[in-house]
C-alpha cells in the first residue's frame, strides 16, 4: 500500500511541477525573468527523478 501512495504522490509532484514549468514559460514570453522557466525546469527534473525511483523501488520489491 506505502509504495502506491508514494507512486502517486510523485506523479502529483511531477502534474504539479509541469504546471509550474508551463506558467514559467508563459511568464516568460511576456516579460518575466528567463530564471523561472530554469528554476521550473530543474523542479521538473527533481520530481521526474524522484517519480522514477520509486517506480524501480517498487519494482524491486515485487520480486
């Protein structure tokens, strides 16, 4: 049960930072700093990680 709540609650975190990654570009291109799409994209990337952890965990542990 632990390992789904973990799964979906990084899928959330990566639905989450895509929205933010979104805005930030959208910002962006009507006048914002270049450093919130940067600043998104490594959030993006954090969560993205984090999600495929703990999809392998959860594979490991099946075995």
């Amino acid at each position: 049960m632990i390992p789904r709540i973990s799964i979906a609650l990084s899928a959330f975190g990566v639905a989450v930072s895509l929205g933010l990654l979104a805005v930030s570009i959208r910002d962006c291109r009507s006048g914002a700093s270049v450093l919130w799409p940067a600043g998104a994209g490594a959030i993006f990337l954090a969560a993205a990680f984090a999600l495929v952890r703990d999809v392998r965990n959860t594979r490991r542990q099946a075995r």
